[in-house]
C-alpha cells in the first residue's frame, strides 16, 4: 500500500495509492479506445455507454475529458475540473483537479472516493459490494492539483470539501441515484469533513481508519493504546528495541548517515542527521504496528544480545524509516503535514521511556518536518466543530477501525441517527468490511444495501 513507512504524524498507509493510474491505459483525449467484449461488459454495450456517458461529461461546464479507455469492460475517464483556489472568493484564481470516473450504468450508485493526497484510483472494497460506479478526487494541493502559485491558507479542510462538492453537483447531472462517500485514514477523514459541510451531497459516508485528533492538547487514546496493544511481553520487547537505537547513537547514526547517502537523501527542513535519527526512531513503534502485526512480535530481536547490524537491520525493515526533505516538501507529503500542522492535529507522544536518551524533546511535532514557508501555527475550532456535529447530527455514517492500528486509537463517536462504528479484530491499519467478525461484516453489508435502496 506504500513505497516506505511513513511517519506517524501521517496517516501514510493511503497516501501511496499512488497517482498512477492503476488498471488503465490512458488514451488520448478525444478518441474512442478500440472496445472488446471484456470483463463483465460487451463490445457494442460498453461502446454505446462510453459515447453516451462521453457525451454528457463534455456537456458539464468546466470538466475537461484528459482520456478515455476501458477498465474491466467498462468505460474509464480521466477528468480536470476547474476549481477556484478560494471557494469564498473565486476572483482569486483557478486550479484544475484531477478526477478519475469509472462509469457502470448511470442508474447504479456512485462512490465518490479520496486517498486524502494524490490521486488514488484503486477500486474500493463498497464500489464492489455495490457494484457502483466510482470518481476518485485528488486532494486539493496534493501532486498535480494545485495552481502555479500557491498559498498555502487555502489548503484547509472546508476549501477540499467544497472541491468535492463542486464534482458531486457536477456529476449528479448525471448519475442520480445514491452517493457515497468512502476513504480511509486522511482519505476517511476527508469524507468526514465533506458531510459535515456539505450533508445534502451524499447519501451516506463509509470511512477507514479515519483518525479524529478532536482535542490536540489530548492524547490519552494514543498514551493508551501503546499501553495495552499487543501483549506485554512485545511491547517489552518493542520499546527496549527503541531505546536501544538511541542508546547506541554514536554507533547507529553513522548506519542511518549511509542509508540515506545511498538513497540520496538531506536533512534541511529536520536540520541535521542526527535530529532525522531521533525522529525516525520515535517513530519506530508506531509505524510497526501501522503496517505490521501481532504475528511480527516473535522476530523482534532481544535488545540486550543483538549486535549492532542485526539491531539496526531489524529496525530498517520494522518501522525505522528516513524521513528526508524529498519526502516532506511541497511536491512529496508536505501538504500532508501542513494540514495536521494548521488543523488536523497530530500525536505528540510522552515517550517515557525515551527520556534521557533523546537530545531534541520538541522535535515530535509536524512543523519539524517542513520548509520554513510551509510551517505555521495551530487552528482547532474547525476540528472540534466537526466532532462535535458527527456526534450529535450526523447521519448515515459508518466507522471502520482496526484494533491494532494506531490511528484507530483517536475515533470518530458516531451519532444514533442510523450511524455506527465497527472494529476489526487484530487488524492494522488496513481495516476492511471483510475483515470483520462475520456478525458484523453481516450486518455492514446489509445496511450499506440498504442505504443503497438495494
């Protein structure tokens, strides 16, 4: 699901989705691809809806058709949408957002679906159940949907739900029957924040992993959650791995030093190798059970006997990563952390057992990581506004977290207006319907058909 391990401070298990466009063979902009009866549709069925439907899409104001093909028979579009970069003042200036359309039958339901950064296309565990069609979104600001100049005031969570808003009525001109929305971790996220400032567009919201940092000054769930998750024995072993790295600095950073030469990696924006360590390494925990599993515990290596390189290795292909400028600027996750930095929130951690081993006790936090032009200060009033309104208004709303996912430590609390949360068992952050207890994958199953008029 990812190229690397991703910091904690980013909900990274979605963020590699990638702005590939997976499963196609992107055709130039006005042509018609060669069309064989392949998968579930036929020639002449699937020709005849790809005109149509092409049609239509050239009919909506501001949407431009980039390319056209087939994916599983049916026909495939890759789309721009011309968005203001200020929802509140359009005089501003334009961007052009980058959309993908899968289109079924324009009777079926529609999944609209973000990764929460590039635009991510892979086909969503409800658009199968459904047998919907789907739009993927790129996050504003995220890879190619941005302006030439950007401010970076614009990147907040209102201004992308009122990007999504603009796809869905540009959309519904076509596709009438009921809207979904789906995403996980920042993708779930974002679709959050979509119905809470725009409840008419869909129908219902299916959100992932779906982190809720409502109060940032707070993070008990998350101090729990390392307290309790896993058995003692492996957290044991977990923390003395952790400690271990940096009680060894002097010998471990001169390894971490040539991995990153290897990969061509600096430290500007973190200021030195030596603090990117220290990062890396407190965020070796988390990102072990992000990706991995409690089935990963007995490989953890005995802190107390492992040589250095057996240490470091282990800790490489277990949760260590680099995290350099390419990764955390502008063009990489940058807009990512700027977004926890001014709203999102992010984890700030005790690291009790750390204590006197670290060297920068403020380094923990998303501003650390970014270019000066890109740090700014904290905002939680919009947050907070959106917790509380899940809570108390929401509706139609269904919550998936696994119970080993650190991200699923801090949740949404669904409303009692026809909405509910389920958790997987001894799942990370990779959360599904599917792997839920059969009883409730039956009974997830069963209300999205019937929020789908199935």
């Amino acid at each position: 699901m990812r190229h690397k391990l991703l910091p904690a401070l980013l909900c990274a298990g979605i963020v590699t989705a990638t702005s590939v466009l997976t499963g196609t063979a992107a055709v130039a902009a006005g042509t018609t691809p060669a069309v064989s009866g392949t998968g579930t549709g036929t020639g002449s069925v699937a020709t005849a809806a790809a005109t149509d439907v092409r049609e239509q899409l050239d009919r909506i104001p501001g949407l431009t058709v980039v390319s056209q093909t087939l994916k599983e028979g049916f026909p495939y579009y890759t789309l721009s949408l011309t968005q203001p970069v200020d929802h509140r003042n359009p005089a501003r200036g334009t961007f052009q957002q980058r959309l993908t359309l899968w289109h079924k039958a324009a009777t079926a339901p529609m999944v609209l679906y973000t990764g929460g950064y590039s635009l991510a296309t892979s086909t969503r565990e409800i658009t199968t159940l459904l047998g919907a069609n789907q739009v993927s979104v790129e996050h504003r600001y995220f890879s190619e949907s941005r302006p030439a100049t950007v401010d970076w005031r614009d990147l907040n969570v209102w201004q992308e739900a009122s990007d999504e808003h603009a796809v869905v009525e540009a959309l519904k001109t076509i596709y009438t029957a009921k809207w979904f929305g789906t995403g996980a971790s920042k993708g779930g996220m974002t679709q959050v924040y979509h119905e809470r400032f725009y409840p008419d567009d869909l129908d219902a919201v299916v959100a992932y992993v779906a982190p809720n940092d409502a109060d940032n000054k707070d993070d008990s769930g998350y101090e729990k959650f390392f307290r309790t998750v896993g058995t003692p024995e492996c957290r044991a072993a977990l923390n003395a791995v952790q400690r271990e790295m940096l009680v060894r600095r002097d010998r471990m950073l001169p390894r971490f030093e040539a991995s990153a030469q290897e990969q061509g990696l600096t430290f500007e924006y973190l200021g030195s190798a030596d603090r990117a360590f220290e990062f890396s390494v407190l965020d070796q925990v988390w990102n072990f059970w992000q990706s991995g599993t409690y089935t990963d515990c007995p490989d953890i290596p005995d802190a107390r006997t492992a040589g250095d390189g057996e240490l470091y290795a282990w800790s490489l292909a277990h949760g260590l990563s680099i995290y350099s400028d390419d990764g955390a600027g502008a063009e990489g996750s940058g807009p990512y952390y700027r977004q926890a930095a001014a709203q999102l929130g992010w984890a700030d951690l005790k690291f009790k057992h750390l204590r006197d081993v670290r060297n920068y006790p403020d380094i923990y936090q998303p501003n650390s990581v970014l270019p000066a032009d890109m740090r700014t200060r904290y905002e939680g009033r919009t947050i907070k506004g959106v917790d509380r309104w899940v809570t108390r208004r929401g509706e139609r709303m269904m919550f998936v977290y696994g119970q080993n996912d650190p991200w699923s430590a801090e949740r949404f609390k669904p409303s009692k207006h026809d909405s509910m949360l389920f958790e997987a068992p001894n799942t990370n952050h990779g959360a599904l319907i599917s792997k839920l207890k059969p009883a409730d994958r039956a009974k997830a199953e069963a209300t999205l058909k019937r929020w789908a008029g199935m």
